[in-house]
C-alpha cells in the first residue's frame, strides 16, 4: 500500500502544471514545424492559444474554466 502512494507521489512530482506545458512544449513544437498559430485544450475547460506577431514574436493566451 505504501508502495502505491509513493509511486503516485513520483507521477505527480513529474506532471507539468498545464502554463509551463503551453509555454514550453506546445510552443516549441510551434516553432519546429514554423506554424503560425496553435491552439490547445486539455478537454477540462484548460486552453492555450499561441500566435506569431506580425513582429515574429509570440502571443500566448492561457485560459481556464474552474467550478467553485
């Protein structure tokens, strides 16, 4: 039993929080395969939109849904 809990603690310790997966990993495959924009959503109301700027910059819209 105690075997499952720290296993489920290493998994969680290894998740990326869903900004830092927008920022880093969607944006560099946006950028290795030069598209223009990307949108990205988890299905659990999370989206992330990324767009290259007329300047080559990138704007990234992160947006979540959360029931209180």
């Amino acid at each position: 039993m105690t075997e499952d809990v720290i296993k489920e603690e290493q998994a969680d310790s290894k998740k990326v929080s869903w900004e830092a997966f927008v920022k880093q990993d969607a944006l560099n495959f946006m950028m290795a395969h030069n598209l223009q924009a990307i949108t990205v959503d988890d299905g659990g109301g999370k989206k992330g939109v990324i767009k290259r700027t007329s300047k080559g910059d990138f704007s990234v819209q992160i947006t979540s849904n959360e029931i209180l």
